[in-house]
C-alpha cells in the first residue's frame, strides 16, 4: 500500500487545548473543528435524574428549539459517547459539552498542551474518524502534531490509540512549531504560538525544533477568560451588580432591558437548574465570556494601556445571551494587556484555574508565579540559541494560535520587540486569514504529509508491533 499520491489519503489530526482539528492531508482547511472538552456521566447520575432527561414530558423544548431538552442527540448517544470503564459515559465532539445533559460532569484531556488523559482522547478519536470523517482507520496512515515538550508517555499513549485501538496501517508525530513555520513556507523561523492554555516560542532551524530555545508559560485565552470570568460575575465601579452569565441552553425567555447597561432578567428552565452540574455550568459560563473577548478586547497598540486615557478609547455594544447590553470600554484593553504586562494586570487575588498551575518553572518555563511578556518570551527563546542563527530567526518571527487574532496584537508585538532589541532588524510574519493563524500546525501537517517523499517517514504497524516506542521516538 503506497501512503502518499492519489492512492491513500493521510489523515491529520491537531489535539489542541480548546479544539481538536482534523482532516485529509493536502486540503486547505480541516473538515472537523470540535471541542476537546468532553462531558461524562454516571449511571448513578443518570438514573437519578432520567425524569429530568424528559423535561416537559416529551423530550421537546417549550421555548426554542435551541435548548432541547434531549439528553443526547443522534450521533452523540451512540458514536458521539464511549462508555468508560463501570457506569461512565463520555459524550465527545459537537454533540458532547455544547447539549446540556442532567448530571453531565465536563473536563478536558488536555493539560499544560499534552494529551494527559488517553481515554477520552481515544474516544474523541474514535468519534471523528468514525463518524466525522466516515472513514475506515484500517485504510489510512495518520498524522498527529504534538507540543515540543511532550512527553514519553502522552506519546506511548497516543502510539497505543492509533495503533491498538484503531488498527491505523502507519502514523507519524509533527512537532507543532516546525508544521507552523512550514504553513509560513519559512524552514526557519521563530514560531511564538498563543493558544487557548500556553503561549509558546519555538525556534525552527531547517525544519528541526531547538528544544534549547522552546519556551512555555500557561498566558493564553484560558488565564484571560478566567480574570474576565471574576470581572463580571462581581460588581465593578461600572455596575453595581453581578452579571449571571447565563448560557443559552439555561435559558427559558429574554425579557429585553429597557436602557443600555440595565439589569437583565431572563426566565431560567427551572427544569433544567437542579441537574445542572458546577464543571458544566462553569464551561458554559467561561463559553459566554470567551465569546465576549474574541468580540470585544483589543490591545492598545501603541504606547500600552493606561487607566487615565482608558475611557477615551473606542467602545463596542455587546449583549450577553442573557440579555445583558453594554457599551464597553476599558475592560477592551484592560485585560488583554496581560499579554505583555503580567506583572502589574495579572490579579493574583483569586485562584487561577487549576489546569494552568501545572506548568513548572523552569529554564525552559515560567510558572504563574512567574508570567514575562510576550515580547519578552520571544527575546528569551532567541538568547537561548546560538549566536550564529538569531538574525535568522529576528527576521522570522511567525505569529499563530487564536488568541493572536486579538486586533492589535501583533502591531504591539513589534514596538515591544524594537524596544527590547533596538539595534536588531526585526520581521514579523502572521498569516491574514484568521483560519491560518488558529489552525496553523494543521495546515502545515497538511502540507508536509501530502508531499511525495513524506512516504518514507512512516512509521508502519508492522514496524510498531516489531521494535514497539522505540521506532516510533527514532522517527523524530
């Protein structure tokens, strides 16, 4: 069986910590983007509320179609969900977290950007391969990116999934910094990726990852959401009370405010509120605020953020699934100025999520504790390298992940970068379409597992049953 040319389609598939991305190699654009949230109930829990399952008694929404009291949909029940060991069910893809299910529990299997829990990973998997893609995995060899900083075992794990659990004929593991310089067309080139958990600065050098420059630290969309999350579910000098974050699927009716800024008061399912679990309704709510930041904040571009000229700055009128409507203003920039000065706008009053605790400061790290800027992650991954490639690396910066379609970002990079290395010549490069930038590794494990001599880089099933990790961590 010949794995490249017209023969056999190669599959690419990107976990990330808020999507996972997959498709066929050589396309433009992945055929699946879901959720790498995944819910799970027990059968205790499901019993316990079956009759909550029905809602108003016949399993239909009494106010919009949007929020159907259904407990699983077709496609989710069946291939969208994997029971898991006794009593657990995962419900996975669009079908899983986004349908509100009584007693549904939600967690996500990635952590500090490593797949750290196999099963629900292997079921996502399953599901779009499956039912996504509608293929059959025995036909065609796989892709997978993985961080720089994987580990021995998340790899083992994803090995035992591909091969054990799918019977796939070949697989080959990308790094995600050298797929993303490879979708600039740049063989070298510092990749900063700003993600949903992690920001990271990857140095690539004739396609091969500097491991000596790679720098972490959990400053994303994730950290973000969750200061925002406080903001608004606490009063402010703007507003004198809490906002509910209500999602829709929590929602009975919108009664619509009469003046901008008042205070809502939408009729919630009551049916719904008593099975509604902590880990759902907070990802739903952490959902709303994340539509809200990739609608409204902005970095200012040009001097940094500053309270006293806060309020002269453009505003934009957002509402709230609630019925919540604003006109914001410095809560904008606010925020988003964490990404290049944590120090003085990272409030530490409150816990962090307890994912992003995990990252351990370190000479290839930086803790929350910790927090630098962006600019100053880029300038600590070029130092770390040796003298003779920096230039080539300054004149290669690629900028990807969805938290770097924040509008301004990449204007500040540029000021920040000049002033932090005045005498060097600087370059960034960051793709125009927003699909580029977000899913960039996949893009580029497109392209180089569509090309004619990738056949070669394989790792075969027989090869895998025959040497078992060890052939899989040569072909690095």
């Amino acid at each position: 069986m010949v794995y490249n040319g017209d023969e056999v389609s190669a599959l690419v598939v990107d976990f990330g910590s808020a999507t996972t991305r997959a498709g066929y190699a050589g396309e433009d654009t992945p055929r699946v983007v879901c959720p790498s949230f995944y819910g799970y109930t027990t059968e205790e829990a499901s019993a316990s509320t079956s009759s909550a399952a029905n809602g108003d008694g016949d399993g239909h929404a009494t106010n919009g179609d949007d929020v159907s009291m259904e407990p699983a949909p077709e496609g989710a029940e069946g291939a969208g969900s994997k029971q898991k060991g006794a009593g657990r069910r995962f419900y996975v893809g669009d079908d899983g977290v986004g349908v509100w299910r009584p007693g549904m529990e939600v967690d996500n299997f990635m952590l500090d950007g490593v797949v750290n829990d196999p099963e629900p990973a292997a079921a996502l998997l399953h599901h779009i391969l499956r039912d996504r893609l509608c293929v059959d995995p025995t036909e065609h060899p796989l892709m997978l990116t993985e961080p720089a900083w994987n580990t021995p075992k998340a790899r083992q794990a994803l090995a035992e999934m591909v091969f054990e659990g799918e019977g796939m004929p070949a697989l080959y593991f990308g790094s995600s910094g050298v797929l993303s310089a490879f979708a600039a067309g740049k063989p070298t080139a510092l990749v900063l990726d700003v993600g949903y958990a992690n920001s990271s600065a990857v140095p690539v050098v004739d396609g091969y990852a500097l491991r000596a420059g790679t720098m972490r630290q959990p400053l994303g969309s994730s950290l973000l959401v969750s200061q925002l999350h406080h903001h608004f579910t606490n009063p402010s000098r703007d507003r004198a009370f809490p906002l509910s974050l209500l999602p829709r699927q929590l929602i009975a009716k919108r009664v619509p405010t009469s003046e901008i800024g008042g205070r809502p008061k939408p009729i919630v399912r009551d049916d719904r509120a008593p099975h509604t679990t902590a880990s759902w309704k907070l990802w739903a709510e952490n959902n709303v605020v994340e539509g809200w930041k990739e609608a409204c904040t902005e970095v200012v571009s040009y001097k940094g953020f500053d309270f006293q000229t806060a309020n002269d700055l453009p505003r934009v009128l957002y509402e709230l699934p609630d019925g919540y409507t604003q006109n914001y203003s410095e809560e904008r920039y606010r925020f988003s100025e964490m990404l290049f000065d944590p120090k003085n706008y990272f409030d530490q009053s409150f816990e962090p999520p307890a994912t992003l605790r995990v990252t351990p400061n370190s000479d290839h790290s930086h803790s929350l504790k910790d927090l630098v800027s962006l600019s100053q992650l880029v300038h600590d991954s070029i130092m770390s390298c040796d003298v003779d490639v920096r230039a080539a690396l300054l004149q290669n910066i690629v900028v990807v992940g969805n938290t770097s379609l924040t509008r301004g970002l990449i204007e500040r990079l540029d000021v920040e970068l000049a002033a932090v290395m005045p005498s060097q010549k600087i370059k960034i490069h960051s793709p125009t379409i927003p699909f580029e930038r977000k899913y960039a590794s996949w893009v580029g494990g497109s392209v180089l597992a569509s090309l004619g001599t990738f056949h070669q880089l394989w790792v075969t099933k027989d090869e895998y049953e025959e040497h078992g990790m060890s052939i899989v961590n040569q072909s690095e």
